[in-house]
C-alpha cells in the first residue's frame, strides 16, 4: 500500500519543542513590543509539495477584531534566530500598538 502524505501535516514533537516555543513567543512578545493579553501562536508545519520547504515555523500575532499578522521562517522552531523572526515580521511594515 502507497504511503500517502499530508502535504501541510503537522510534524511529531520532539525533546526540546516547548521550550523553544515559549522561547520564540518571548522573543515576539519583547521584539513587537506586545502586552500579555495579545495571544502569540508558533506553530511548525511540514510540507512534500514540489518547492514547498521541508519545514515551516510560523508565528501569528492574534487581536481581537483584527487581522493576524504572521510571520514565516523555513526552519524548524528551534532553528529560528531572532534576526530570522526580525525579518519574517518586516518590522517596517507592521502596525504599531
């Protein structure tokens, strides 16, 4: 039987996950300038379409009414520097709160 892939499949976690993802949510948080009740998602997805990156990490900033603002960087979490995350939210454009 034939191996089927989910193209957009969420990856298994391993050791060291969580505390990278709180890490990055810190890094966001302190980065943007955030207070605590605007919620900050890190999530990894992988991906086996022709040209799409093995692994991607994104990172969303929820407001309630508001569009997400995300940010994409083709690494795995804990691979993701905060001069990558810097340059996934191209700091210029964003809206400042």
């Amino acid at each position: 039987m034939a191996k089927i892939a989910l193209p957009m499949a969420r990856r298994v976690q391993r050791a060291g996950y969580p505390q990278a993802v709180q890490e990055l949510k810190l890094q966001t948080q302190k980065l943007l300038g955030l207070s605590d009740d605007v919620t900050i998602s890190v999530s990894e997805l992988s991906c086996r379409e022709p040209g799409c990156p093995d692994v991607e990490t994104i990172v969303a900033i929820l407001r309630d009414g508001e569009k997400p603002t995300i940010a994409r960087v083709h690494k795995s979490i804990p691979e993701v520097t905060l001069d990558e995350l810097k340059a996934a939210f191209d700091l210029r454009r964003l809206p400042t709160h």
